[in-house]
C-alpha cells in the first residue's frame, strides 16, 4: 500500500497571473484553459512584456508599440538592477535612472537594429545582461580585458577563482586539492584560455572576443540557466559555440592534467 503511494506521480500546478486559477499541468498548456489567455503562467511583468512584443511583432515591428513597454520596463529594469547590486555599489537615485534608462535603451535598439531579434524565453534573463554591461561593460570595458593582460604576466586572481569555484561544484571535486597545490595547472589553463580566446580575437573581431569571455565566464561561474540563455540569445549562436568550446576544453584540460599526474 506505501509503495503504491510512493509511486503516484507528482502533480504540477501553475497559477495563472490573470484568473488567478490553479491549472494541473496534464500537458504543456499554451493558453490558460480556463481564461484562454497567452502566457498565463509566467509572472505578471514577464507576460505582460510578452503581450506587447507579440503585438509589435504582428505589426511589422512597429516602434510605437515598442514604446507601450516603458513603464513596465521602467519598474522591471530597477528592480533587476538593485536586486543585483544588493547594496555592494552605491548609486544614487539619480545614477540608477540613468543606468535603468541606458538598459531600455539597448533593448529598444537591438529591437530595431535586428530585423529578426526577438525575446524567446524570459525578459529577465535579456534584461540582466543589459544590466551587466551599463554596470561594467561600455565605456569600464578595458575592465574585462585587463583581465585577459593580467593572465599573460602574472595570473589573474578572479578567473582563477572562477575556474576553482566552479570546479569545486563538479564531479571533479575530488581533484579539488590539485588545483591548489598545483598551480602549474592554473598556469596552464590561462595559457590556454588566452590562446583560444586570442584567436577568437584575431578571427572574428574584438566584440566576439568580449563576448565570449564574458560568455565563458558566466558558464565558470554557475549562473542560472535562463540568464545563460538569455545572454546567449543576445550575443548570438557564434559566441554560445565559442565560450561552450573553450568551456568543454577547460574541463577537458584539467582531465588530462589529473590523469597525467596519476600516471
Ligand atoms: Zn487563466
């Protein structure tokens, strides 16, 4: 009798954000079946963002509409961005409505620039990445290639830590201790992360070398999947090939090293 209880199947509700109802996941529903409405289950900023960027797209991506997404973006975008700083930078009321209005405006631009750009799973996830680029990138971006000059001379202490943290969170934790004591593999990895990403650089041009390594350094340091996408889906499907290649290779490079040491 016990098993049999532990065998039933979990039942998943969602709660749609328009009729407020339960809905029992028997399937994947499009629309609410009890309300009909598009995007129910996703919270209500998101679906709303989604109603509008469906009603822009039908309209041969007019930019009027665009503009009915300002104020919720405008409430959206700052919660994101204070959720992020969560206190550790202070910006005044006055530089984050700056910050949250450069945000919308990338948006807004990739909308018009792109004729075939389009948000596909989460708002959020696209919107973190805009965050992260007015909070660091732009004009801070000599921030992010320092790092790449720091790895050549001496190693640099963030990357490092990224690649242990994220090391110490895998199957290969056990290996944990090599990379410790044995910083002839850190020396290693960022030789050969400098390499890549080098020929990247010389291959495909300065933004897709910036990219990618932003873009591998997401995959190092865990992020969520939705965020990964979302910086995916902007960045585009040649830099998701690059930073998963040179993300595959690291991994790969601390197997052989372990093993070579094993021998
Ligand atoms: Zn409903």
């Amino acid at each position: 009798m016990s098993d049999a209880v532990l065998e039933q199947p979990k039942i998943i509700k969602k709660k749609c954000s328009i009729c407020k109802k339960f809905v029992v996941m028997v399937e994947e529903y499009i629309t609410c079946p009890f309300c009909n409405s598009l995007y129910w289950s996703k919270p209500e900023k998101e679906r709303q963002l989604f109603v509008i960027q469906d009603k822009f797209l039908d309209n041969g991506r007019n930019p009027e509409i665009l503009g009915e997404m300002q104020p919720i973006l405008l409430s959206y975008v700052k919660f994101l961005l204070l959720k992020m700083l969560r206190g550790k930078r202070k910006l005044t009321a006055y530089e984050i409505d700056i910050k949250v209005n450069e945000v919308i405006e990338r948006l807004v631009i990739y909308y018009l620039q792109y004729p075939e750009w389009k948000i596909s799973s989460s708002f959020a996830g696209i919107l973190k990445f805009g965050i992260i680029e007015v909070l660091y990138g732009g004009k801070k971006h000599d921030q992010v290639l320092s790092l790449n000059h720091k790895i050549g001379e001496k190693k640099d202490k963030e990357l490092n830590e990224l690649i242990i943290n994220k090391i110490g969170e895998d199957n290969l934790s056990i290996h944990h201790e090599y990379l410790i004591k044995n910083n002839i593999l850190v020396k290693h990895l960022m030789k050969y992360i400098v390499d890549f990403l080098n020929v990247v650089r010389f291959e495909e041009g300065e933004k897709y070398y910036l990219y990618t390594l932003m873009g591998v350094r997401f995959l190092l340091s865990n992020k969520d999947k939705d965020f990964i996408d979302g910086f995916f889906n902007l960045a585009g499907i040649e830099v998701q090939e690059n930073a998963r290649e040179l993300y595959l290779d690291i991994k790969e490079e601390i197997k052989e090293f372990i093993k070579g040491t094993q021998d």
